[in-house]
C-alpha cells in the first residue's frame, strides 16, 4: 500500500471514528483542559488493557490507567502555557544593542544556548522522543532575555504531540514574536526509538527474531529567522561555529521521509480488528487538547495500538517444549561456565504502557559440548518473555528459571535495560538504566564463577543505548 | 586558625546572631513552611544585594529577590515531602521473593538503578553540588517497587540542604524502612564547584589572578543496609559489579577533610564587617524550614557570605589606564590576527546570585609585535568586569569595548559559560553550556578573519567544564 493510500485509508478510519468519540466538539489546542478529563483518559488506557489480554484489576496494573494518564498529561502541558507568562518580567535592558542588527552598534552580538534537555511525545505513534535543542538569537531593541527563559520557551512547545521540524518551527517562531530579537535559530537533534519490524514466530531457530531495538532514529532540524534566516549569513555562519566547539555539527537536512518508525508501517484495513483501542486512543488526543481529526493525527492512534499488540498477554504459544540441547562450535566457554551476552530484547513496562528494552546476559554451568544451548533458542526464551506486559525483576526471574529447568545446575542471568519512562528524568539522551541480576543453583554459593561472568560481561562491548 | 578555633568561632558568631533572627522558635526540618515566608528571604536576599553594594531596585536585578526566593524554595522543598506517599501504591507484589535474602527461592535478585541525576544545596556554602545517584536494592516480602520511586525518594532527601555523606545515609535509611527490602545500598558520586582562592588585585601582571574555577572537587560515598552491608558480601560484589558495566567505580572513600571547599576558607572575626547579611542568610536558613544553630550550618552564613564578597560591586580599582602594549614572544598570530584563548573566569549572574565561569576567547588585529597585550593585562581586564554582578552578554560587550578602546582596528570576543543555575535542569554533570560573542570594527566585515579566529577555537583543546 503507498503512501497516498495509507492516507486515504487513515481518513477512512478516522471518520468512523469520529462519530464514537465526538470529535466534533472542536476541542482544538490552546485551552487548559479540565482536570477531570483524567479520568476519560483513564478509562481508554483500560480499554487498551483489556484489548491487550489483561486483568485491570490485577494488582501490578491496577493503577497503570491513572500513572498513564498523568505521563500523557504532565507530557502535553504546555498546550495550557502561555509564551508571554514566561517571557514577561525575563526582559532585561542592556546598553549598545542597536534595534535593527546583530552587531551595528560594535558590539551586541549573537547568544547560543546549547544542549538543553527536553522530551516529546511523537504525533505520530505517542512514544517519548528525547531531544537536544541548541538556541541562538541576536538581541535587538536594548534588551536581552534571561538565559534561562529560552529552555523554557522550547519547553512549552516540546510539552506537546510533536514532530521534530515543527517543534523547531513553533520555538523559534514564538520567540521571534516574544523577544523580538534580530534573529533567531533553533537547532534541535532528536532521538527516536525504533520499532520492531515485525511480529515473527522466533521460536523457530531458523528464523530468529528481528524484534530488537539497537540504536535510535536520529534527525537533526532546524528553524531560523531574521537575519539568521540565510544560509551563506555572516550571523548564521557565527551560531553554527559556536555549536561546533561543543562537538554539534548540523546536518544538511535529513533524509528520512518519516522520522517516525511508525510511519513506514504497512496499514490494512483488514488487520484493524482492534477498533474500540483505536476509539480509546483517539479520545486520548481529544482529552489532551487535540483534535484527532489534524491531519498529522489521522494515523496515530493506529499506530500506536499496533505497537501495543506486539505486547498482547499470549501472542506467542509457549513452544518451549521443542527447547533442545545441541552441541555447536562454540568459544564462549570460560572454565566450567558458558556464556551468551548481549541478547537484546524488547518489552513493556506493565506500569507506564512504555517500552524498556536493553540486553539479557546468561550463563549456566555445561562440562560438555553436547550441553550447550543455541543462541538462537535462549534468544527465543527472552523474546517469550519479552513479549508482554512485564516488569523487569519478573522477566530476569522467568528467562532464569526457564534455562534453569533445563540445564539444571546453575544459571545466572544479567538484564540491562533503559526504561523510556525514564526519558523525562534523564541525563544524556537515555536517561538511567536499571540492571538486574537473577542466579539459581550453584552460582549461589560458586562466587568465583559468578565473579568471573560478571568481569567477562564488563569486558563485551555491549553497543545497546 | 585551626580547625577547633574555626569551630569555636562559628559557634560563638552564631549565638550573637541568634537574637537577631529567632532562631529558638525552634523550626525544625519536616514540616511545610509556610508559603508567606518567601517574602522573608526576598527580603534577606535584599540585606546581601544591599551588601554587595547594588541597588536592589535596579531593572536588572529588580526580581532577583523573587528568583532566589523561589530557587532556595524549590531547592530545599524535600523538606515538606514524605517518602510514605512515594512508596505507598508502588510496591507491587512478584512471586517467588523470599522474605530473608537474595537469591533464597533462587531468583529474587539485585535491582540496581544508575545514572540517577540529583542536585543539592551545599549546607556549608549554599551552592548548588551535582548528583550522580546509584542504588541497589533487593526485594523482599514478596513485592518489588516502582523502579522511578528509587529516583523519587532519593529527591526528596536531595532537595534539602546536604552533605554528600549525609544525603547517602539518609536515601538508603529511608528505602530501608520503607520498601523493606533485604538490603539497600547507595552510591552517590557529587560534584562541587572550586571556590576561588582568595581575594587578590590581579591587575598587576607580575601576579596574575588565581580567580579560576577550573576543574570540579569530587567525592564518592557510599551507604549501605542489611545484606548489602558488609564489604566482602557475595552481593555487595554483585552490585560494585553492575555499577562498573556502566563505567562507575565506587572509591574505597574519600581522603578529603572537608569536601566542600569553603570549609577550607579562614575565617576571622576582624573580617567579620558583615553582620547584617549574616543574618539575613541565618534567616533564609530558618524560612526553609532548617534550624541555622544545628552544628554543621553554624558556619554556613559566614561563608555564603565571604564566596558573595568576591562579587562585591567595584571591588576591583579601575586600574586599566596602566594598561599597555608590549612586545613580547608569541606564536598564536595568524594571518594579522592575535589570538589570546581559553582565558579563565568567573562571574556572578545578577539575575540568580549563582556563579557562571567558563573561558574567554579574545582576538584582534596586530600587524607588529610590539602591538601585542600581554595575557595577563587581557586576563586582569577579564577579571575586572567579571568580579561583579553581571550578565554573561554584557561582560561580553564590556570586554570588547575595553581593548577595542586600546588597538582600535578591531577585535572579536568569545564568552563560553557554565551557568550554575543550570545544574537544576542539567544533563551531564555540568547543564547546558552558553556562549556570547561580540564583533567590532573590522572583524565585523572581514569574515574570512572571523572563520579563522573561530576554528582555531574549534581546534584548541578548553578544558573547561
């Protein structure tokens, strides 16, 4: 299906829709929402459990509906903020900075702000992207802003559903408005995480899964105006020099059609089977303030039931039966333990409907090579795992205790993980990671093997994050 | 003075305050201050701008009253939270956790989250320190907890004003208790900023300026509970192990007395001309709600103090009229530009009271040698317009029309800045980094001169920040 048709077939889609979740009330962006519309939020995330398979009333996800709700609404607040707010009472007058340009005047000159640390929700498939965003602007009219003020402008417009080229276009522009400067430019890099290409049985050792996250869709963009608007300026030349000495070099432009994974998803309306997710997530974006009939929309709340269901309770039989031991060539034996690291993975945190994903380390005592387990097989037991709502203490324990009840003598299993809910509190561009750690059998007392896995999986080059 | 005297000093400074702002009402740490008292620290944060030889109505500092209010506020807001209603609602129950140990069952095993990023107020200095948090815990009693209430908890006990031990203790005691685990263990790694040696008139270039914040001090502690207590513990390794996948090696202590450096300041009664913002800042210790007579704050206002002095406005003579052209031996021309890098300052943002330091980059147009500045005339000028309260642009500027004042042709400056303010809402250890650049006479139609002078930054190695 191209690209013309997937969108006539959102419209479609979407008309259906609209009739179920009354998005011809109008509620665009701009007014603060009620805060009683947690609650309709609340309701959709528990028509998106139950569609998943789950129990709303298990106690692990009991209240995942009201911490879902309050990430959506803490992650679109600034549809209620005002620019003029922030701005108002941050102008400072300063001497020699001439109204029309950079520097008439001899000396009022550029100011960049670089790396400053914000997050989005995508428009187009609702997951957190994470974000650098570099500012320069050239005072005008005898006042300067506080330096302070420009990440929270960016702020107010990165707090919405977003796509990376207008957040760049809505910051600068505001603050052309607000500070009226001679220029301004806004540089944003953003981080995306990718999707899993498709649902595959990967229990078959033959076809082992694609279903891994490794490395981020990257896109750089930029906003300009004023006199930082052409290319070739004297100015513009100036701010992308200052980004150069902290290492940010600015691309061309990208060449990506969709920055969004979720965009080069194949729709079908035959696959839609999922209708009353869809309506939930469509009442979402109305509950936020948005209108589910934009245009940049039409396709998302699709997009993100599709990526829900790869988490659906049971999509994957359990064939572990057909588990084998079989002997391969295989070097990654250390004394009587052998050793397979860096097995990445996928799943969902079953308390924020947010994906965490990262590598599984496994060891387990084998003497002979007829013990040995293929790679492919373990990597199917994390992707079994995986593959639904989880916490990652529960899914550390079950791949342990699986192995375990193969091999017998002793298994230790090591998850390292990035929670994207951890996105919003996050230094660098992956926020903490969390490591857990599961040992049963004789790696309980055999503190010199387990030592041993330990240093050896400090020295693999594990390239997750 | 030694230390048992700096002791006596501060104890007997702090009885003679004692009256003046009522320290025994007894406002003890816990309970919520009142939101009226802001008022009071605005007033206070006037007694120092006062002090400091500012007009508090100033249009530039005019809010900064309210700005520090509202940052030593928020701050310190720890205070007024409960750790209780973290956790309450986010300890979920997981199979297969025995009540007693670790990996008893088989698998309930470590948890460990890192790369937490906090910040402080220094209780010695009233600075802002930096905070990579990490903490291992493992579940007991059949339930985990939500991974973010880690990070929650330990806020709460950040956002007081703390000691890096301090805070360490008070983080796991609190987790202790409250999850209930088999044992908790903390790892904070804290960085402060260097405080400036002392006070010098570095206009005399034969004793150049030590007023230089290059480099951060460091220290790791370590606190830990039940049976991640003892050193040697099976699963004090585990976790030491989880933290190296990630780069962090936990120090064997640290061999520092005092971590913070004001601790090291020498203090005299005689230099005591300040009492009246000593005990302004006495009583912005008791509105946030702390008791300013608890042993380790008894030296506290004396040293916020003594580190706000160094900013004291026109503390510095202007001197600059020696200021002369010299010949001397150096390789950084090119092309008919002299190039003066990395030059190091520190300034106080009028806006925040919070320091911001970094490198200046000067350049200028010099066809002979015997119309090259010596460094130090240009450092001492540097050091002149950054002993005050200031704005990062406008020390800019002011450094520009200074030696523009001098050699006439031309001259480029480049202000790269750390601002402490930013440590709030920072990645990385440092925040967002700005930069300032002013342009004047021939620089501003010559931009092949400018490129050039701005890749040579490029190229040289600041080690800043």
């Amino acid at each position: 299906m191209g690209a013309l048709e997937d969108i006539r077939f959102v419209e479609e889609m979407a008309l259906e829709l609209s009739a179920d979740c009354g998005s011809d009330s109008g509620a665009g962006s701009g007014s603060e929402p009620e805060p009683e519309s947690n609650k309709e939020i609340e309701e959709a995330v528990k028509v998106l459990l139950q569609g998943l398979g789950e129990d709303h009333e298990r106690e692990g996800i009991k209240r995942t509906p009201f911490r879902v709700a309050k990430a959506f609404r803490d992650g679109t607040k600034g549809y209620g903020q005002k620019v003029k707010d922030i701005v108002e009472g941050a102008l400072f007058p300063e001497a020699g900075l001439e109204n029309t340009a950079g520097y008439a005047g001899g000396t009022g000159g550029l100011v960049v702000v670089r790396d400053i640390n914000l997050f989005s929700f995508c428009e187009s498939c609702l997951l957190p992207f994470s974000i650098q965003c570099h500012i320069g602007y050239i005072p005008a009219g005898h006042r300067v802003v506080g330096l302070s003020k420009l990440s929270r402008v960016a702020d107010v417009f990165a707090k919405r559903l977003q796509d990376p080229q207008r957040l760049a276009n809505e910051i600068c522009s505001a603050l052309q408005t607000s500070i009226k400067p001679a220029g301004v430019s806004v540089v944003l890099q953003c981080w995306h995480i990718q999707f899993p290409e498709t649902q595959k049985n990967n229990l078959d050792p033959k076809h082992p899964s694609e279903f891994e996250m490794q490395g981020w869709v990257q896109s750089s963009v930029c906003s300009s105006s004023g006199v930082l608007e052409n290319e070739g300026n004297s100015f513009r030349d100036d701010f992308l020099s200052l980004l150069k000495f902290r290492g940010i070099n600015v691309d061309s432009g990208s060449s990506l059609e969709y920055w969004c994974p979720s965009r080069s998803l194949k729709m079908s309306k035959s696959g839609v089977t999922q209708s009353a997710m869809i309506s939930a997530v469509a009442s979402i974006l109305q509950s936020l303030g948005e209108d589910p009939m934009r245009q940049e929309l039409l396709g998302t709340p699709y997009r993100y039931v599709h990526w829900l269901m790869n988490f659906k309770k049971s999509i994957l039989e359990p064939k572990l039966n057909g588990l084998s031991l079989r002997s391969i060539n295989s070097p990654k034996r250390i004394g009587g333990i052998h050793s397979e690291l860096n097995l990445p993975f996928c799943s969902q945190c079953e308390h924020h409907l947010l994906p965490f994903y990262g590598v599984v380390h496994v060891g387990y005592y084998c003497e002979k090579e007829e013990e040995v387990i293929e790679r492919s097989y373990i990597h199917s037991i994390v992707h079994f795992y995986g593959c639904k709502l989880q916490v990652q203490e529960r899914l550390t324990k079950q791949i342990a205790e699986t192995i375990y009840s193969v091999v017998g003598r002793g298994v230790i299993v090591v998850v390292e993980a990035n929670h994207i809910c951890m996105i919003s509190r996050g230094i660098e561009k992956i926020g903490s990671s969390t490591a857990t750690i599961a040992v049963m059998g004789e790696f309980a007392s055999d503190r010199g093997s387990k030592a041993l896995f330990l240093d050896n999986i400090s020295k693999s080059t594990a390239s997750w994050g």
